[in-house]
C-alpha cells in the first residue's frame, strides 16, 4: 500500500521551519500503520534534514556553519543571476539532503526523543515549497 500527498511551506527566508507535525498529520492521515515515509522537497535551494528540536541554539550554529563554510556572494562563484545567495543556496542543497527516510510505527513517524523534521531555506527572501510526502506500507 502507498499513500502520496503533499505540503506547502511558505518559508520566511533563510531559516529552518520543523515539519515534524506535518508530514506526522500526512502519515496518520494516510491510515498506514507500519512501513516508511519518504519526504522529498521539489527545490535546488532548500533541502531537508534531521536535527535536534529541543534547543534552538542547534538550529542558529548549524546556520552559523553554513555561513561560514558557504558563503553569500563568494567572487569565485560565476553563476550569480538570481542574486549573491543564490549560488550558495544551490551548494548548501547539495551538501545536505533533498529527501529523507522516516520509519513509521503504529501510524506515527517514528523518530528518536530529540529529532525533529525541518525544511531548511537557503534563500534570503521568502518561498513557497513544495514537498511530497510518500507513506508506504
């Protein structure tokens, strides 16, 4: 059994938004007891990632890394047709990952105590993003 649906994230910027209970209301929604969800986002400047949900601080000094090891407006960068972070967008995508696998136990994604799911914006302005939610038993 499979169970397609997809979300929407309106993303205020460069910042991490947690998923978490949005894809968990897909899976329960897509009435599959055990199996696994797949979560794939459908951009080249945004990705996914597993992190810790309890304090905040994980969250800025992950970004902080990022700012420092990738930076905005790089002089080496040549593709800068959508602005100076733009170019960095696409490199943290691709350190980082597009999709993610989640077990699903009694209806619920199953993650340890501290993890949560989080949409990770690359860009500085606002976005919508599209993200498909695939459950399968």
């Amino acid at each position: 059994m499979v169970h397609c649906s997809s979300l929407t994230i309106a993303t205020p910027g460069r910042t991490m938004v947690d998923i978490t209970q949005s894809v968990d209301e897909l899976v329960r929604a897509s009435g599959i007891k055990e199996g696994l969800c797949h979560i794939f986002v459908h951009h080249t400047s945004a990705s996914l990632t597993i992190t810790e949900n309890a304090d905040p601080d994980v969250l800025s000094d992950l970004e902080g890394f990022f700012k420092r090891s990738v930076p905005d407006g790089d002089p080496c960068y040549a593709h800068r047709s959508e602005g100076p972070d733009d170019m960095s967008s696409h490199i943290r995508n691709i350190l980082t990952q597009t999709f993610l696998m989640v077990p699903v136990r009694e209806g619920h994604i199953s993650l340890g105590r501290w993890q949560g799911l989080f949409l990770w914006e690359h860009r500085d302005t606002p976005h919508q993003r599209r993200i498909s939610v695939t459950v399968m038993a």
